[in-house]
C-alpha cells in the first residue's frame, strides 16, 4: 500500500496547499506525538528544528500545538542543520526530532523531516501507522488537561551541535593554514556553517548566509554550484563548500574552480578509508549513482550497492549490510562512523581534515572518470503520468535504443512534482536521443 503523505524523504509540499498548513501541522504534530509518546512511558519529549523558510512561522506553532496536546513535552532550537537535530535527539535522549523544512526546494515550500530516538529516520512501517492516526478524529488523540505538553525555547543549538561535530575529530585538528568559501543556502545553516569554520582557525568566505524568509536556495547552495565555483575563484580560497537549505547536501569546488559532486567526494572518502581501514564492508550508492563510480570502485576492491534514490533507503542499506559509508551524487552523503542521516558540514570536516597536511583539494578528487550523463528535471501536475501507455512505450523504446551501450532510469520525485529522467553512456549522441525520446511522451 502506497503512503498518503510521507514522500522519500518526509513530507513536502507547496505551502498553505493539500499537506502543508497549519491545520495539517497540528495534525502531524497530534499524530506523531502520539504515536511516540506510546514508545516510552517515562519521558515524554519532542525537539523541533528548522530551516529558515518565512512559513516556519505559520506552520512551527500549529506544530507545537499538536504535539503538546498529545502530551509531548516540546523543546524549539529555531535554525538548525537537519543533522544537527538528528544528533541532538540522541544526545537528549528524545522520544522523537522533527525538522521543518523543504530542503534543497523553493521558499514556497515546506515540510517535515522525522526522526526517532536513534536519530535515524523513520521506516515506512512507522510512517504508515503515523498516517492512519493522522486520518484518526482529533478528539481520539487529545490528552486531559492535566497531561498537556509544556514547550520551551533553547539557544544554544547551534553551539551544542558545533561541539558534537568537533569531538568526532583530535583536538588538534585545526585549519590556521586553509581559506574556505562556504554558500550555505540562506538556509539552517547560515549561522553554523561559518561559526564552526572560524572556531577551527579558517579564513572564510561566506555567501548565502543573509536569509531573508524567501531567498533559501534562490540562485545559490549546492543545486546552484556555479555560485561556490564563483567565490572560491574570486577569494582564491583553498576549497570552496556549498551546503543545501537544511544543510545534509554538499557539493565541494577545488582550487581550480571545479565543482566536486557527491559521487566524487564518497569515492575520495572510500579510498582514503580503506587505506586508514575505517571502512566497513563496503559502500552504498543509489540507482543515480555514476556508473564512472560503480567502475572506481571494482577496481579498487571495494564493495558496492545500489538502494533506491533517497538517503533514507541508503541507510538502511547500509545497517542491514554492516556498511559505514553511503550516499548520493546529489551530496547527500552518510558517514556511518559519526552520523545517522546525511550531514553537510560532517562530511566538510572530514574533507578538510584530508588537507591539514598541505594536500591540494585538486589533488584529492583526482580519482575516477565519470560516465556522461544527463539528467532531465520534467515539472508535472500529476507524477502518474509515469504510467500511461505512451510514456511506458517510450521508456522501453528508448532502452532499447541504448541497450547494453548505457543505462537509463526514468522516475518520479520523492520531493517536487517532477519526473526525472536521468541516462548515462560514453556513446553522446545517444544521451540526448534517449532522454528526448522519453521527454516527449510527458511534456
């Protein structure tokens, strides 16, 4: 049974539209709390983070609201890093985290991102039982008065998270001798993303650190990597960083002004933690994943696996498998070893502590040739075109076009109304040929 509200990766949607407004916040918040506070007796808590969307405003208090009348003690760190709050679950021992954001979309969406007492998000299992009390008369669900939530404001999430991210690294670790540009979205992490950066010792640039309620994502983060690949150019910085709306993307420029994708950054992380032997099993990628990496990989020795798209399908690969490494060319990128859920500035850290020695970031992502590929985002009112007749037709006359010379993947996003057609093979006239062949049959 397909899912009425979870997507890929939580809820989302176009603000004050279907899912996302107050009246269903309340709702989330009352489902949530409930199903939650069923798991453990003795504590009853929920911290809630966010991005810096304008409708954080509107939708946060509705869902204070539905969690404090199911009983939930609730406690509100405003910005925050979607792992940031994933880790401070854990730490404060939380029945539950939810992060109000709409990620790498547009100001005029919004969503949710829950997670639970392991600060691991939730399984389809849980979310489905999270829908049917959504879809339960309210009154079903309201606590006595006596058992109402209290809700208190802390401040210091930005800094209790500085702290987690620079205990997973020697405290010596410093970087005195690098210049960093960072873009960091006008989203979550505009406040910590340069505060961690200087605590270490950089000079850094920053951009993208102004948030203004509407401008998260607009023309810059990491799905806008021409912006990073610009400021790390101008400032001649050593390594450019640029972080998506709610900070668990990243995509990284060298200091040759060229932009580093995920595959390239987890194929440098696998091959330096093989050679340090922190690795574990292997690594999971995903059905986007460049066929380029899947090659680095054989040749190196190294296992790999491909989930669905998603982080969350990643790490459950990549528990079910014993692997410590995974993720997605988009950037969002897991590090077992310290994280539960992608994280951008992590995975920063781990970069830039490569470097402390001298090592040029041009030198470290030198690793692996990548397979042409090209990928189509079609906007559409109703993903299930996918399934008419004529784009079936299409999707296989285009496979049988490219057979054994590539490889193509059509499918609907988790996260916007869009189709993405994505096709890769050394063959170039065939790239555009497949995807065109696909693309007619929708627009």
């Amino acid at each position: 049974m397909s899912k009425k509200y979870f997507g890929t990766d939580g809820i989302r949607g176009k603000v004050n539209q279907d899912k996302i407004n107050g009246e269903m916040f309340f709702k989330f918040g009352l489902a949530a709390g409930t199903y939650f506070k069923n798991l453990k007796k003795n504590k009853q808590t929920a911290i809630i983070a966010k991005d810096t969307r304008l409708s954080g405003y509107t939708l946060e208090p509705a869902l204070v609201s539905g969690l404090a009348s199911a009983g939930m003690h609730v406690f509100t760190f405003g910005p925050l890093p979607t792992n940031g709050l994933a880790m401070l679950t854990k730490k404060m021992k939380a029945n539950m985290g939810i992060m109000i954001t709409a990620s790498h979309n547009q100001y005029y969406d919004n969503g949710l991102k829950l997670f639970g007492p392991d600060g691991l998000k939730l399984s389809d299992k849980i979310e489905k039982k999270i829908e049917k009390l959504i879809d339960t008369k309210i009154i079903n669900n309201l606590s006595e008065a006596k058992n109402l939530g209290r809700v208190k404001r802390l401040e210091d999430g930005t800094d209790k998270y500085i702290e987690i991210l620079k205990k997973n690294f020697p405290s010596s670790f410093s970087l005195k001798r690098l210049s960093i540009a960072i873009d960091c979205a006008n989203g979550a992490a505009y406040k910590a993303g340069p505060k961690l950066l200087r605590s270490l010792g950089a000079v850094v640039y920053e951009t993208g650190t102004v948030p203004n309620g509407l401008n998260i994502n607009y023309n810059c983060g990491s799905t806008y990597p021409n912006k990073i690949k610009n400021l790390t150019k101008k400032t001649k910085a050593d390594i450019g960083i640029s972080l998506d709306g709610d900070a668990d993307r990243i995509i990284i420029c060298d200091e040759r002004s060229n932009v580093i994708d995920g595959d390239k950054i987890i194929a440098m992380l696998a091959e330096r933690w093989k050679r340090k032997k922190i690795l574990k099993g292997g690594v999971v990628g995903t059905l986007m994943s460049n066929y380029g990496l899947e090659n680095f990989f054989k040749i190196n020795k190294i296992k790999f696996l491909r989930s669905n798209v998603g982080d969350r399908y990643v790490k459950e690969m990549m528990k079910k498998n014993k692997f410590n490494l995974g993720g997605e060319q988009s950037g969002h990128i897991i590090l077992g070893k310290f994280a539960t859920t992608g994280d951008g500035l992590l995975v920063a850290l781990e970069v830039l502590f490569s470097m402390r020695k001298g090592k040029k970031a041009s030198e470290l992502f030198n690793n692996f040739k990548p397979t042409p590929q090209l990928l189509e985002n079609i906007n559409v009112e109703d993903k299930s075109i996918i399934d008419t007749p004529k784009c079936r037709k299409a999707i296989r006359f285009a496979n049988k076009i490219i057979k054994s010379n590539g490889r193509m993947l059509v499918r609907r996003s988790g996260t916007e109304s869009k189709i993405r057609i994505m096709c890769e093979t050394e063959n170039k006239a065939l790239l555009n040929k497949c995807v065109n062949i696909v693309k007619r049959s929708i627009v």
